[in-house]
C-alpha cells in the first residue's frame, strides 16, 4: 500500500496519505482546513538497510567527519 504525501494548497500544511489501492481524490483531505485542493510531492522512499553499521553516536543518519556528527560520542 503505498504512502504519499500532500501539501494543501488552501492552508499549505504538509500531510500523508496511505492508499489502499489506487488514489482516489475524495480520500485527501487536509487534516488541518478540510480542503480537497492539494499537490502530491516528491518523496524519497524510505529504506531500511540490514547490517548497516550505526555510528558512534547511535545515529544512522550522522554525517559529520570522521563519521560522527560532533554530538559528544565519546561521552555516550
């Protein structure tokens, strides 16, 4: 089932729809005003890798040199 995300174009809010089967307009409704104006953004899929190392911090996502975001691993 796939997951896409809106942005309303009434209030702007950003949202998330899950599909059941095809997408159908009556489903995306912004949480927020109600409205059924919107845009479907571009989303990057998430995807989870097995066996990939976290860094010293514990983030998967850390990213600063030396592999660490500079957020005092040494201290954990």
């Amino acid at each position: 089932m796939p997951m896409y995300e809106y942005s309303c174009k009434q209030c702007g809010a950003l949202y998330d729809v899950l599909h059941k089967g095809r997408e159908i307009p009556e489903d995306v409704k912004c949480p927020a005003c109600h409205s059924n104006e919107y845009a479907r953004l571009f989303s990057a899929p998430g995807i989870l890798v097995h066996g990939s190392q976290t860094m010293q911090c514990g983030k998967r996502s850390c990213a600063g040199e030396n592999g660490c975001c500079g957020c005092n691993a040494e201290d954990k």
